[in-house]
C-alpha cells in the first residue's frame, strides 16, 4: 500500500513539472512571436558550445554510464552602442561565425533572422549604405562620435524609412552631443540634436524656429514628416 502512495505522488509530482514546463514553453513562444524585429551593426565576440549528460529523455543526468553528452551552440555579438547580444543557433549556422567578423544583424527575440556580413570593420559600417531604396527617400548628414558617424553637409547621404530606423535605434544610446540634419525631397531641412539625457531640439533651418521633445518621440516624428510630404 505505501508503494503505491509513494508511486501516485511522483506521477503527480511528475504531471505538475509537466504542466509547469508547459506553461513557460508555451509562455517564450508568444514572448518570441510578439518580439519586435531588430537590426543592429554588430561586430563577432566568439562563439562557443555548452556541453550537459542527459538520459535517453533528455534529462540532466550524473550517471555517465546511461547517459551521452547533448550540446548546445552559442553565438555572442557587440553592437555599436556596446549591448552585448547572444543566440543559441544549430551547429551547422555556428562554425560560419568567427570572432572579429561585422555586419547587419537581424532578430527578433533570441532567434537570429539572418546575418549579413561585412568586409570592413564595424566603425565603417554605413547605416545608409543599402544601394537599393524602398518607399520615401531623403538626405542626411551630421556627427554622432560614438556611432564614428561622420557626414559632410556637401555629401549627404541617400537614405530611406528602413536606413532611418536603423540609425535612430542605436544614436538614441549614443551620449555625446550628437547631431545630424534631414533634407526631404523639397529640399526642406531640419537639425535634430540632443538636448539633455531624454529629449529632443528639432530646428527647421528655414526660419530657426524650434522645439523640443521626448528622445522616443524622434523617429515617429521624422517618419511623419518624410513620408506625409
């Protein structure tokens, strides 16, 4: 009789950690679907493998004797504002990563969308270098020394609304006194710069009238702006 207590609490003990386990893989799966899609430049730090002994059921195990060794693949990345980002990928993606390579990464959650690598070091990737551009297109120039941005207002660069959210996403985090200005196919103009920690100062060179305004606030307005021209 007491085996048989003892037996019906670990299947219960078991259906509880079944449901628990449930619960959180199914919670990562809406987590990961609701991600935002993300582009960053990014330079390699390395890539290394995890080793753990598992059962036949895949469970962490002590006992060598029954048991084999089960891996798991890692990828890390440094973006240009220093955010340290890392990935589980299979072996097959891992081994074509290498330490000190750069690029355009894109993800969405901890799953890498795809990589595109460069030939040049990371301080020399353009955020406007896409030769091909999409929708609403303008014109930009400025500095932004932590980004080793820097744009002659004699040769702007071509930008479009994907190039845009690219560079905004990382110049938000860069904490010198940045600026940049946007031309728009009018060939109207206005300076962004910062102003604090947590604002904007948008000028219109036209008549230098200005106005401030929240650092989340800046690619919304830009986009507003561009496309509603």
């Amino acid at each position: 009789m007491e085996f048989v207590i003892i037996a019906i609490i670990f299947i219960f003990v078991g259906l509880i950690a079944g449901i628990i386990g449930f619960l959180v893989m199914r919670k990562n799966q809406v987590n990961q679907k609701n991600s935002p899609i993300e582009r960053a430049s990014v330079v390699v730090l390395g890539n290394y493998a995890e080793s753990r002994m598992v059962n036949e059921n895949f469970q962490q195990t002590v006992d060598t004797a029954q048991a084999f060794t089960d891996k798991s693949y890692y990828v890390r990345f440094k973006t240009k504002t220093k955010k340290i980002l890392s990935f589980q990928v299979k072996k097959k993606d891992w081994l074509k990563y290498h330490e000190g390579d750069q690029g355009i990464l894109t993800y969405q959650g901890y799953k890498i969308i795809d990589f595109e690598p460069k030939n040049v070091g990371i301080k020399d990737i353009n955020y406007f270098d896409r030769v091909k551009k999409e929708g609403k297109t303008g014109w930009i120039y400025g500095e932004a020394q932590a980004l080793d941005l820097h744009i002659s207002s004699s040769e702007p660069k071509l930008f479009d609304i994907k190039d845009l959210e690219l560079f905004i996403k990382d110049v938000k985090n860069d904490e010198s006194d940045w600026f940049f200005t946007i031309k728009n196919n009018k060939g109207i103009e206005r300076q962004y710069e910062r102003e604090g920690k947590t604002r904007i100062r948008e000028t219109k060179l036209i008549n230098d009238e200005s106005m401030t305004y929240p650092m989340n606030e800046l690619l919304k307005n830009i986009k507003v702006w561009i496309e509603g021209e």
